[in-house]
C-alpha cells in the first residue's frame, strides 16, 4: 500500500509543502523581494517563513535534514550565515548545500529550499 501525499498550497507549478510518510518538503523560500532590504533583512524573512510552514506541517527546525541555500551573491555569504547560525538550535544543524545563482527577481537575495522530519 503506498503511502499518502498530502499537498499544501499548491498551484499548476508548485506547492508549498508537500509532505509524504514521515517527510516534509518545502518549495523554496524567499522573501517578500523588497528592493530595500538586506541579505540580513531577506534572511530573517525566508527563516520566519519556513518556520511558519514547517509548524503547519507538523515540524519544526529543530527536525531539519537538509537545506539547499541560493544566494544571489556569494559576497552575501558571510551575512547570510551570521543570521543563519543565530536562528538555528544547537545540535541541529541539516545538510546544507550553499550555491551562488541568479533568482527570480533580481530583489530577491537568498532562497531556501527545506527537507525536515515530521515531528
């Protein structure tokens, strides 16, 4: 018997979460693109995110497994992380993949995509 696939959000493109047996899969999160805003700014706003959306699912950061990290300037990195290291829990830390590319608004800085166990 196969397992369900339960689908949040979901468009003709994407969904948002989408959660199979004991995983949880979040499309890949962005900010909001205001032109005004930091890499800081911008991170703090995608971690909220994905908070938000793994507690909808039934999780938290705390049950990461892996993330995949866009910036669109790796010059961002370093600011990047600072935020990245004071939101995550010790002892918690995901895979992580960082990688430099263009995104799909040239406001947007960071996008990350989340693999997490349900809780």
């Amino acid at each position: 018997m196969s397992e369900a696939i339960l689908r949040s959000y979901s468009s003709t493109r994407m969904s948002k979460i989408v959660r199979h047996s004991e995983l949880i899969y979040l499309s890949g999160q962005t900010s909001s693109g205001s032109p005004a805003a930091d890499v800081t700014e911008q991170t703090r706003e995608v971690l909220s995110r994905i908070d938000e959306l793994l507690a909808e699912a039934g999780s938290d950061k705390n049950r990461l497994l892996s993330v995949l990290i866009h910036l669109k300037s790796m010059d961002d990195f370093a600011a990047m992380n600072k935020v990245w290291e004071s939101w995550l829990p010790d002892g918690a830390a995901p895979a992580r993949t960082t990688v430099e590319a263009r995104l799909a608004s040239a406001a947007l800085l960071v996008e990350m995509t989340v693999v997490a166990a349900s809780a």
